[in-house]
C-alpha cells in the first residue's frame, strides 16, 4: 500500500523524458533490425498458412491478370488476390480487417498476417535470382 | 483498509477497465498494425497503482484481462491481453517501487504501453511462428509514445482528483 503520509508531487521528472528517449529508441533499433533482416528483394512466392500450416502455395508472376484464392481460416473464409507479382487481402471474415488495410505486398520476407482468423501470407523467393524458379498449380 | 472497502474499490477499477477496453473497442484501430491501440484500460491500472498500490494494480490487471477474454469469447485474445498486461503491469511495478523519485506516473505508464506492445508481439509469436511479426515491433513502439502519454495524463488527472478522499 502507498504510504498516506508520503505527499505525492505528480510532476513530470527527468526520468520521463529519458524514457520516452528510451522508447523512441528502441523503435529506431527495431527499425535496423528488422529492415536489415528483410534486405527488401521482391518476392515471387505467396505461401498460404493456416494456424501455422501451409495450405496453398501461388506463384506471383508478373502477369496483370489479378486471380483471386479463397482459404478457410479460424473465423471463416479469407480472400486474397494476387496481380503484377504482388499480393494483397480483398475480403476477410475476421473483425478489425487490419489484413486488408495492409494492403499489396511484393517484398520478400514480408508477410500479410491476419491474426484473428489465423491466416499469414508470407512471401518468398527472390525474382532477380536463386529462390523458386517456378511453381506448378 | 477494511476487507469490504478492497473489494469494492477493487471491482470499481475493474469495471473502469472493462468499460474503457469496451469503449475502445468500437474505435477504429490508430494503425493497420495489429496491437497498436490507445490503451485505455491501463488507465485503471495505472490509477490502482498510485492510488492504491502495487497489489491493487495486480488484481486489476488479471481479473480485468480475465473478465474481459470471457466477455469477448475469445481464448486467444484471452491470452494475448493477460500475458501482455501481467507483464507490463509487473514491469510498472517495478519501475514504481524502485525509481518512484525519478520517474512520475507519465513516464510509468509510457514504459507500460511499450512493454505491453512488446509482449503482447510475443505471445503472438508464440501462437503463430512466424518472425515477420516482429516486422511490426517499429511501429508498436513508436505508437506506444502517444498512447502511453495519453494514458498517464488521463490517469494522473483522475489520481489527483481521488488524493483527496481517503479512499484506502
């Protein structure tokens, strides 16, 4: 319990200030981090995990022709489209629709994460060179 | 403090959270980053911290995550909230208990959002494998700044008001 005899001044403190520093730190540490983890090559394959599992593998080609897949996820169905080598989610059945907010995604090493419904698409492989020259569907 | 008085402030600030976590609910989220909210339920934690002290805030924290995942039907959102609220709820006290006179109730509670941030990435992790959460670690850091800002000035407005009644 708080001492009652203690007065408490309630004023802002040095210590404030350094923990904001501290905090906007840590952001642009994370920031190195995870930019030098992902060097940001684009990504030619979309793979589909359900609560971890993968169930569906798309080759991301250039092709303008957008094609839509559907999987059943932990709420319900997630729509996703993939067109010119990049891939984004058009309907998902989870609250906040954060997925869909992300938005198109080519880099490899990034992920379009759904966390309700349990749906990641991850992207991998690398366009330039090595990496999967080609998927069959 | 008198056994029926604990309780009852204690099922106060519980309820205070729950109905804040319900209001925010129904915000927009601040960025299409999964875990970037304001936060606002921290506000009961925070007051039973400086009003009533560290035990108080721990009580709060676990019951409120825990009522709040049963009313929401949720299991893992269950475990998301209580395991990133027990431990930014810990780390305040700690902060509280050990640096009380350099640091005030602001800067508590922004080292709360952030921790909060944090732990709530790593239990995702836990649940879902996948390192490219931690793509999301940047922005959950820099949004803890406001939020957590704004949650210790709300709660210093309220803990200054309750000072004055002898509540405990």
């Amino acid at each position: 319990m708080v001492a009652k005899n203690k007065k408490r001044t309630w004023k802002l403190r040095a210590g404030d200030l350094v923990i904001v520093a501290l905090v906007l730190a840590a952001a642009i540490g994370s920031t190195i981090l995870v930019s030098q983890a992902h060097a940001g090559e684009k990504g030619s394959l979309a793979i589909v995990e359900v609560n971890g599992h993968e169930v569906r593998r798309v080759s991301m080609g250039d092709s303008q022709a957008a094609r839509t897949f559907t999987v059943e996820g932990w709420q319900g169905s997630s729509t996703f489209e993939v067109k010119g080598g990049r891939v984004r989610m058009t309907k998902s059945a989870c609250r906040d629709k954060i997925c869909i907010g992300m938005g198109w995604m080519d880099t490899s090493g990034r992920s379009i994460i759904c966390l309700p419904n349990r749906v990641v698409i991850r992207i991998t492989g690398n366009r330039k060179s090595g990496g999967v020259d080609t998927v069959t569907e | 403090m008198a056994p029926t008085r604990r309780v009852t402030n204690l099922a106060l600030l519980v309820s205070i959270g729950l109905v804040l976590s319900i209001i925010e609910s129904t915000f927009p989220p601040l960025l299409p980053v999964p875990g970037a909210k304001l936060g606002l339920a921290n506000i009961a934690t925070v007051i039973a911290l400086y009003v009533f002290g560290t035990g108080m805030a721990l009580e709060v924290t676990v019951i409120r995550c825990i009522l709040g995942g049963l009313l929401r039907g949720s299991v893992i959102g269950l475990f998301l909230s209580l395991s990133a609220g027990l431990t930014s709820t810990l780390v305040m006290i700690l902060l509280f208990v050990l640096a009380d006179r350099f640091i005030s109730v602001i800067g508590v509670s922004v080292v709360g959002a952030a921790v909060h941030n944090a732990a709530q990435l790593a239990a995702a992790y836990l649940l879902i494998r996948n390192t490219a959460l931690f793509y999301y670690l940047p922005y959950l850091m820099i949004i803890a700044v406001p939020t957590g800002l704004f949650v210790g000035f709300a709660s210093r407005r309220v803990a200054l008001s309750l000072e004055g009644l002898s509540l405990a």
